[in-house]
C-alpha cells in the first residue's frame, strides 16, 4: 500500500482506501491474535467481527458521500449503460464491503488459494478501473503485486498464512476499489469465485437447519463448506483445487475487461 500511496502522490482516494484495508485487516489482526493467545480456533465473537465491520463501512460510505460527486451512485454496467442507483447505491456499498470481506474471508482456506485468486482479482480490476481512475490502477497494481509476493512464502505447503488479517483486509479493498470507480457489476463478475465460496456456507448452513429432524440433526448439502473443502472430500487434491480456483479466477478476471 505505501507503493501505491507514493506512486499515486498520496491521491485522496488511494489513502481513503489504504485506511480502510488497514482498518479491516486490524479487525482480522485481533481475531487472529486472539486464536493465538487462546490455542483454539475461536476468536473474537461473529457478532462483534460484524458489527465492527459494518461501523467501518458506515464510516467509509460516510466518506465517499461527502467527497465524492452524485455521479458515483451510477454503476455502469456492460455496452456502455449505467444503472442509476441513487440513495439505494449506499446501503449497497456497505453490504458490498462486508460481503466482499466475509467473502474472501471464507475463500482464504487452503494454501495459496487466496493469495493467487486475489493477485488475479486485483489485476483484473486494475485493467477495468485504469482508463477513468488511474490511481486506483496504480492501488489494484499494487495489492496484485503484494499478493504474488506474499504467495512465494504461501503456496503449498505454506511456511506464512494469510488469516483473518489479510483475508478481511483484501475483501474491504477490492469493495472499496469497485465503490469510488462504479465498477459494482465488474467486481461482482471478477469475484464470482469468492461469492461462491460464501454462497456454499448459506446454502450449507440453511439446508442443515431445513433437514433437522427430531435428533436435532440435519442433512448436509455439500460434503463441506467452503466450497474448496467440498471438493477435497470429493477427491481432489489440494493443489488441483487451487489450480482450479486460480484458473476460473483468471477467466472470470478476463470476462469483466473483455465487457468492460
């Protein structure tokens, strides 16, 4: 982040974003923390993780509204069009924030898996912001870079584990990116792997409470959730799956430049 704050000559936007990555990567810095005080896998409560989540992107989407034109609550979208939002675009930036952070949050399960499908996330959305906002390029560039650097020491078996702290931190500013350059639909399209992994937790979670019978015990839709796990159960190999996520990461980074 200190490259692309340099490099964009410390743009108000980059900055805004940088606070907010570091804000939500300390939010994962304490669950992580904790985990480690406690030797378990519980960390702060879901309820406080969220809650503290959502302050930070009541106090973002604060931001964006006082500094940023009305033309921002405009989402384009494919052959030219824009959907004119208005006051409906900030209760859908903030849930954009949380969602894309629990996310990726949920993504970050195997090794490399994050690290790689997030330099690629971040890639393509650099190409898609570079023509109207280029220091948010230079942003995107830059966390693309940091996440190939991070996934020497990442890949498998990883010797450095991303947690919560850069797995939060990598939603917030990829929401945070797609927010202040109205590309809402193209991080949707880039990020259709990590909102599958999240999807499959629902669907997981929902379908167990739906089948419950009188033991108290329900049916399981995937053999396990996130995704991923689901498809080591299935027999795959760790590694296939992250190649896996890495390949459809990178085609569906090539379909939003490709209509954007």
């Amino acid at each position: 982040m200190l490259i692309a704050l340099l490099a964009s000559q410390f743009s108000a936007d980059v900055v805004a974003i940088a606070a907010l990555t570091l804000g939500y990567g300390a939010i994962g810095w304490v669950d992580d923390w904790q985990v480690i005080q406690q030797r378990s896998n519980r960390g702060i409560s879901p309820k406080t993780k969220l809650a503290l989540q959502i302050v930070l992107a009541v106090i973002f989407c604060f931001w964006v509204l006082k500094t940023q034109p009305v033309s921002i609550t405009a989402v384009s979208l494919p052959l030219g069009l824009s959907l004119p939002l208005s006051l409906l675009f900030w209760p859908l930036a903030g849930f954009v924030l949380v969602a894309e952070s629990n996310a990726t949050n949920l993504t970050d399960g195997l090794d490399g898996l994050m690290g790689g499908t997030g330099a690629i996330a971040f890639f393509g959305l650099a190409v898609v912001t570079a023509p109207t906002h280029p220091d948010l390029m230079l942003f995107c560039a830059a966390m693309s870079g940091a996440c190939l650097g991070f996934l020497l020491h990442n890949h498998n078996p990883a010797r450095v584990f991303m947690g919560d702290t850069g797995s939060l931190a990598l939603g917030a500013a990829l929401g945070a990116v797609a927010i202040l350059s109205g590309n809402l639909f193209a991080l949707l399209v880039i990020t259709l792997l990590f909102f599958a992994e999240a999807l499959s937790v629902i669907i997981q979670v929902t379908y167990y409470k739906a089948t419950k019978g009188p033991d108290g015990v329900g049916k399981r839709f995937f053999k396990m959730a996130p995704l991923h796990h689901h498809f080591e159960l299935s027999g795959w190999s760790e590694t296939q799956v992250v190649a896996a996520g890495y390949t459809v990461a990178a085609l569906l980074a090539g379909l939003a430049i490709a209509i954007g």
